[in-house]
C-alpha cells in the first residue's frame, strides 16, 4: 500500500493532491481528520433510548422480581 499524508486548509468543496500526476486514475481511500468537532451531528452522535436511560436511569420500585414463568408469559 502506497501511502500519502499532506495538509490542507479545506475552503472549496475540492481536495488539491500534491503530484497527482503520480497518483492519477487509481483507486484511493480518503480519510480526513479534522482537529475540531464539525458542528453538524452525524447519525452515530445522535441519541437514542439506550444513551438517554444511560445519561439519565430510571428506576423502577416493585414489591417483587417477576419468576421465569412470569417474565416469559410477558
């Protein structure tokens, strides 16, 4: 695998890669790594149900813990 690192200031929707003469009409995988958070939410930071009980529990007062049978006629 033949790597490239370079540094940009991204101010058009288009990437400039240094001699891409050496690299053009070849498959890339483009990963970029920002140095602060973009504003906009991405669907994995969005929260769900799981992260709203973790941030803020619930917790259920019962007289009794429910048997095997009960929990499985449920």
């Amino acid at each position: 695998m033949y790597a490239v690192e370079f540094e940009t200031d991204l101010v058009r929707p288009y990437i400039q890669v240094p001699d891409f003469e050496a690299v053009a009409n070849r498959h890339a995988r483009v990963i970029l790594l920002l140095s602060d958070r973009v504003n906009q939410s991405t669907p994995s930071e969005k929260e769900d149900a799981i992260d709203a009980l973790l941030k803020k529990p619930v917790h259920f007062v019962q007289d009794h813990f429910l048997s095997r049978d009960e929990a499985n006629a449920r």
